[in-house]
C-alpha cells in the first residue's frame, strides 16, 4: 500500500514515515508539511491512501480533503489529527474522508486502519466513532426523524449503514451479519446508488445529517 503523509510536525512525520516504511506491505511514498505540495505531486505518485492532518499551515487539511477530491473522488483519505470536537469531525467527513482517527492511536492499530480503509472500510477511533453515533441520536430525539424521501433503504442495509456510522470496517460488518465481505460491499454499492453518494464518508455523512439510522 502506497500511503502518502501531510503533516507539519517534523517528529510527527518522520516517524510516521518510519512507521510505514518499516512495515512490510507498506511503503511511504511521499511526505509533506503541507497541503500545496502534497498537491503538486499526488497525481504523479497515485497513492492508495493519504494521511491528512488538519492544523497545517497555508491550506488546512479540510480545505486539502476537498481539493483532493476535485482531483479525483478515488482518492482514499484518513484523517490523522489531534482535534476531537464534533465540528471537525464532520466537516472532514463531509468533505469527503473516509476516517477519522486521532494521534494518540497507537502504531498498530493505525496500520490496521490503512490497510482498512484501502480495502473500503471507514475506521475512526472508537469515541470518535461514539461522538458520530450520540450526534444523530441527539439530532433525532431533537427533530423527530426526517422522512426519507426516495431513500427506500432495506432493512439489512439500514443495518449496514448503522455499523458503517459505528466505525465498523466491512470485515466486522460481514462477521457480525454472518455474511462474505463481498456481499457486504454489494450492499455497499445499494446503499451509495440509493442515497445519490459515491464513497463510505459521504453515506457516513448523509445519514448523520438526515438522521436514516
């Protein structure tokens, strides 16, 4: 897996670099301080994934995210950071992430979390994930839940969806339902076409904002 670093901390980023570099089936293939020359090279060196921080100097990481994603939607991103709040968590995801992890999350489970989130999982550490979850329950005990318009979700991908908000990567979404990844993915593809999205973070997103689980 071809992983690509934007981070300003010198320490923060060279030991991520050794990280990656120093684990087999990984390499390090580009890092930055910052957004703008991250952005002169990605298409050059096609990552699979991108390591983005947010707090960067010049272009924040958000701002990154999306131009990243006007370069191209298939760009997989995982946010690497040290803001916990609500806001930052869903402006990243709405701006097209596919996780949201913060730095104290140790090495091994970072690298679990790549490797997931370039197989089509969308990891967050386990209280982001919580915040995720308690900020729609929230909404919904608030507003009462919003009609679903054209949605027309299947139970089972209600319950795929509702995991995919929890943090779940496809492969714990397939134990838990007790079905193959693949089949997990093709409800992945159901549920993207249905709710007009084209990654796991926009479904994370919509749902989260039209309260669907």
């Amino acid at each position: 897996m071809n992983v690509m670093i934007v981070e300003d901390r010198d320490m923060i980023r060279h030991g991520l670099e050794m990280l990656i570099d120093g684990t087999e089936g990984y390499q390090c293939v580009g890092a930055y301080r910052d957004c703008e020359s991250m952005l002169e090279d990605i298409e050059a060196l096609s990552p699979d994934i991108i390591l983005m921080d947010i707090d960067l100097p010049g272009m924040s990481g958000i701002e990154g995210i999306k131009r990243i994603k006007d370069i191209s939607p298939d760009y997989t991103i995982l946010v690497l950071t040290i803001y916990e709040e609500n806001e930052m968590i869903f402006e990243a995801l709405c701006a097209g992430a596919s996780g949201y992890l913060v730095k104290k999350t140790p090495p091994a489970q970072l690298l679990e979390a790549i490797r997931d989130a370039c197989e089509g999982g969308a990891p967050m550490s386990s209280h982001i994930a919580r915040k995720v979850v308690d900020f729609f329950q929230q909404s919904k005990l608030a507003t009462g839940p919003e009609p679903s318009g054209d949605d027309d979700l299947t139970p089972r991908e209600i319950e795929v969806l509702r995991r995919l908000v929890e943090g779940d990567s496809s492969r714990a979404i397939a134990d838990a339902l007790c079905v193959s990844v693949e089949t997990v993915r093709f409800h992945f593809r159901n549920i993207y076409k249905k709710l007009h999205v084209h990654s796991k973070s926009e479904a994370v997103a919509k749902a989260i904002r039209r309260r669907l689980v």
